[in-house]
C-alpha cells in the first residue's frame, strides 16, 4: 500500500495529539529524560549538591515542551 505525500502528512496530524501524549506519559521517556537533563545541568555546572541537582531537574523537566 502506497500513501501519498498529503496523506501520510495528514495521518501524521490526527495522531499528533495522541502520540504526544503516548510519549509524554512513557516511563521509559520520563526516566530517559531525567538522566538526560541531569547529564547536562551536571555538565554545565560542574559538580552539583544532589539535592539541588534533582530540583533543577525536576524543574527544568517540568518546564519542557515537546514540539
């Protein structure tokens, strides 16, 4: 089966919503995220109290949008 262009641009726009959300509410995503976020805050600040480390990235997760 063959879709056109327009087609599977349109299909890819009904499922948006649904995908987001899949995503957004995945362990898997949540978890990778975290190490992700933390990696980099570690990264950019050097060492880290864990305390403040795990706030930030709590916060810094809570404040990220998918697009």
């Amino acid at each position: 089966m063959t879709l056109s262009s327009q087609t599977l641009h349109n299909l890819s726009d009904a499922l948006k919503s649904e995908v987001l959300d899949y995503i957004r509410y995945n362990d898997r995503y949540v978890s990778t995220m975290y190490e992700l976020i933390s990696d980099a805050i570690h990264d950019k600040l050097g060492p880290v109290d864990d305390d403040v480390l795990t706030e930030l990235t709590f916060i810094t997760f809570d404040s990220l949008t998918l697009k």
